[in-house]
C-alpha cells in the first residue's frame, strides 16, 4: 500500500514488510518499522494438511510475497498516529511516527492469521479506527468488521447484521457524520446511518459484484466504488443518508435538504453525447442537470382499486370470501385519477416556477428540476409531447433563491405533505461582459414566453382548422346543396393559406433556400435560439425581433 499522510502532501508512506517514509514525494525513503509480519517462511506453511516438497508445484509469481503489510492508515487528527494490517494476521499501532509499534494478533471470533483488507483511522475521533479482515483463504466466508476505541488495544465487531458469507473488502467514513460508514463488500455496498449496528444495502443500478474498493468525493458528497471486473460506480450526492434515522422512516413523508444547483448553458456534445468520436469512446451518463430533489415515502399512494385488491388478497388467503363490489364503486374505480407525488418549485415572491412529478412507491426517490420555466408550447393530443423537444423547452429560470415542496395529488387532490426546502440556484460563473441585468433577462424571457405561447396557440388554430375545412370538404362532396357553397370553402382556404404564410413563412421558397419576407415563426425561432443557448441576455436588435413578432402576431 502507498498512503498520503493527511498532515503533509510532500510526506507518503509506503509498505512491504516494513512502513517506509518519504519526505519529498518519494524522492528518498526512510524505513520506519522493523519486519511487522510474523515473519515465516511461506514455503515451510502447511497446505491442504501437509507441508509439501521443494519439487512440488509453486504458483509463485501469482501472488504477492507472504508477510506484507497490507493495509496502512494515518490518523488526520494526530499526526504520527499510524495502522498497519498484514496478511498473515496482525494489526501493528504507532503512536509516535513508527519509532515503536503495538502488535495486536488476537480479535474476537476470528482464527489466526486472517488477512487484513483495510484498515482506517477514524475521522473524528483520535482513538478509534476501524479494520476490515477476512478468511476465505481458509474457507471462512464470515464478514469481518471490527471497532476500537483505544487506539488498537481492545476490538469490538460492528458487522451487525450483515448477511453471511459477505466478504468485507473496504469500509470509508463519512466526514461529516462520524455514524455514517459504507462498506465494500463481495457482493454490493453497504451504509450504516448508527455506526454499524444495522447495515442497509444500497442495490439500486449497481450488479451483484465485489466491490474492492471505496472513495469519497467531499466536495459533492459522492461515493465512488470500484467493482472487480465490472467498473466504477458514482452515488450521487449521498448527504440525505445523514438524515436518514429510525424516526425519520416513521414519517408519513420526508423531504431532504436540496444541495445549490449550478446556474449554466448545458452543452452536451450531439447525438449519443459522443460527438463524432465514435462507439469505441466509453462515456457515462453525468448527474442530472439542475436542482436535485430526494424525498422519502413511508406507504405507496393507492388507488382504489390497488387498496380493494390488497384487502382481497388478505381476505383470500385468511379463507374469506370476496363479493363484487356494488357498479358505483366500480364505476369510481374506473374514473379514478392515478396519483402522483408533485413537488412545486417556487421563487422568492412565492410565485410557482415548475410543477415537477414523482414516484409514489414506497421508499427514497430523485428528481430533478432543468433550472427551467414550464414549455410554453400547446399540448398535441396525437401523442407526441413537443414540450420534450430541445428546441420546445421552457427559458431558464434566473438565479436566486427557491423553495420546494412536497405533496400528493389522489384522485386529482393536491394534499400538502408539509415538507419544504429552501435552496440557491448559483451561476457558476460570472460573464466576461456584464450583458443585462437579471431582472431585464427575466422580463425579456417572460415577453418571449408569450410570444411563444400565442404563436402555439396561433399554430394549433390553423392546424385545427384546416382540419375542419377538408371535413367541411367531404362533406359538401356528399351533399347536394347549393355548388356555391365550394367557392365559399375554397375561399376561406385562401385566407387560411395566406395566415400560413404570414406565421410560418413561404414554404416553396424555404425549400430551395430562397430569402423572403421573414415569418412570425422564424422570428420566434431565433429569440429562442439566442435565450436557450446564451445567458448574456437581451440587447437591442433581440427586442426589436420581438416587437416585430409581437405586432404581426396581434
């Protein structure tokens, strides 16, 4: 292992049967410990009951050299304080800078000469630390994980009620709540909110693999583990597993704190994100874009009919009977509305910026808000949501300060579930030039937010009643009224095409890329273009495209 001490960056420690040190970045080394194994002759070991020949099959280059320190740690609130772990079955403490170590060989439950995986000083307390071991070398699968307050002389177990035959491999600390450790085990990862007493699997979107080891990224709260054969895996902002306590999953419902989201232009590379790199360039997906909100359910929202089916499901297997329901109740059943959790983002004034859904199952659950106003754009009863285009989406809200909160709709009520956050959207950077000011972003975006909607709108109108006129059509064709009537259509067509025309542009001369008179919807198209890529804000030539837009819409 190769360790940098927490009090020096220029100072690192490095071990093989002995704990090296180094002053100045590994240039020179100092050995600081005598041998901390035990010293044997591997080659003198029993194996499979027996000590072998000399002549005997040595898989000697597989494996490294018996007898190593293993693992080694520096306590951050004591410089000097140092844990070494070997694999043959010993734990060595230093408390003066490996001048003098401590040998402990004994730990409670566990046969001799079991192989130190990882062991950690603790982050807040100069007395504890933690150390990870295991046996399977030896057909003993048990998760090992132990405690010490004492700075290494007595070990307690903290597995819990870890399952069996679980390798421990890693175990990392939380640097702000000293109760909150992660463990790497061979078959997932663990958190334990009571400093080990009861462990929690986190099995969302990660394989049933080992993970060998375990990082944190402090500055955005992430854990980060290393998995043996399948890849990294990123926890996003694990902070609300710090409120995560025995009370809180009582709760009805549980809104955690909300981190700042960063105010920016996303720019992701087109396509697949990939750009013109090609498959052979391995991306993943980043952290969502935004505010990030992560609420807590204790009970699923229930339909009706769910209810009536679980109270069934009970009657039956209790040997009851289950009669029809009455047609009314049926008839409720099909009406109802499914539920839904809604969280409702809200600026300074109190006024609601986006209406954002959710899961309702029970458990923890993420969503995130784009930083954006809700899409002006009229809905399309065919199927096809044009909100969820690039080009549709809402202007992005300014910076400031907002609050959220959470609450259930049921059968089309809105119940408030009494939790509420308060968080700061930030710029994460300043402009090279000043640009307009927030409020004149925000009024232009408001202005051009209705020019939008009425041009949808505008859009929706002549689709429907172009619609209308070729019904009007067939059914005149079927008809035998007066023939005058078709001249009266075929009119009305003319004016309608002339709108089209007005709103979405020549579209013969489109085609062959020919300038002309400048449509209602391309003026639209580009104040959107310059407000959803740029955030310097309105100048003169963009306010005087909207006043242009704005008259021939009216």
């Amino acid at each position: 292992p190769i360790l940098i001490s927490p009090h020096d960056p220029a100072r690192l420690y490095f071990a093989s049967q002995r704990v090296y040190r180094s002053d100045n970045r590994g240039d020179a080394w100092t050995p600081i410990s005598g041998d901390l194994s035990r010293g044997l002759d591997r080659y003198h070991l029993p194996m499979m009951g027996r000590i072998w020949s000399f002549d005997a099959v040595w898989d000697l280059y597989a494996m490294s050299e018996y007898g190593t320190v293993t693992s080694l740690s520096e306590s951050p609130l004591v410089e000097g304080l140092l844990y070494a772990g070997t694999d043959d079955g010993l734990i060595q403490v230093s408390e003066d800078g490996g001048a003098s170590w401590r040998k402990t060989a004994r730990l409670p439950g566990v046969k001799d000469f079991y192989f130190v995986n990882d062991i950690k000083a603790d982050l807040h307390d100069a007395n504890t630390a933690y150390v990870c071991v295991d046996h399977h070398k030896n057909g003993d699968f048990t998760p090992y994980v132990f405690k010490t307050t004492d700075r290494g002389r007595k070990w307690k177990s903290i597995a819990g009620d870890l399952p069996d035959r679980h390798i421990v491999w890693r175990l990392v600390q939380d640097h702000e709540d000293p109760e909150l450790l992660f463990l790497g085990t061979e078959f997932g990862v663990f958190f334990s909110g009571h400093g080990g007493d009861r462990w929690v699997e986190l099995d969302s979107g990660v394989p049933n693999i080992a993970f060998r080891d375990l990082a944190i990224q402090r500055r955005e709260n992430d854990l980060v583990g290393a998995t043996f054969g399948r890849g990294f895996y990123v926890l996003d902002d694990y902070s609300p597993l710090r409120h995560l306590d025995e009370a809180a999953l009582e709760r009805e419902a549980l809104l955690f704190p909300v981190r700042d989201a960063w105010w920016y232009i996303e720019r992701p590379l087109r396509g697949s994100g990939k750009g013109t790199q090609g498959a052979g360039f391995f991306t993943a997906p980043n952290p969502p874009f935004g505010a990030v909100f992560t609420y807590y359910l204790r009970d699923a929202a229930e339909t009706r009919k769910e209810a009536r089916r679980k109270a069934e499901r009970e009657t039956a297997e209790s040997g009851g009977d289950n009669p029809r329901p009455d047609w009314d109740a049926l008839l409720l059943e099909e009406r109802e509305e499914e539920p839904s959790v809604v969280l409702t983002v809200k600026d300074e004034q109190g006024k609601v910026v986006r209406r954002i859904e959710g899961a309702v199952a029970a458990g923890v659950h993420r969503v995130a808000w784009d930083l954006r106003y809700p899409s002006p754009q009229p809905h399309d009863p065919s199927g096809s949501d044009p909100a969820e285009s690039r080009w549709s989406r809402g202007l992005m809200a300014p910076p400031g300060t907002y609050t959220v909160s959470l609450g259930r709709r049921v059968d089309g009520r809105l119940e408030d579930l009494g939790q509420t956050e308060t968080f700061t959207v930030r710029p994460l950077r300043e402009g090279t030039l000043a640009g307009a000011s927030p409020e004149e972003k925000d009024e232009f975006r408001s202005a051009v937010d209705a020019v939008r909607r009425d041009l949808g709108a505008a859009k929706s109108a002549l689709t429907e009643t172009a619609a209308r006129l070729d019904g009007i059509r067939t059914a005149l064709l079927r008809s035998t009224g007066n023939d005058a009537l078709h001249e009266e259509v075929r009119e009305m067509d003319r004016r309608l095409d002339d709108l089209a025309l007005l709103v979405n542009g020549h579209y013969i001369r489109q085609r062959m890329n020919h300038a002309g008179p400048v449509s209602i919807d391309r003026r639209v198209d580009v104040l959107v273009y310059a407000s959803l890529f740029s955030n310097y804000g309105p100048n003169d030539a963009s306010r005087e495209v909207l006043r242009i837009a704005r008259r021939d819409l009216d």
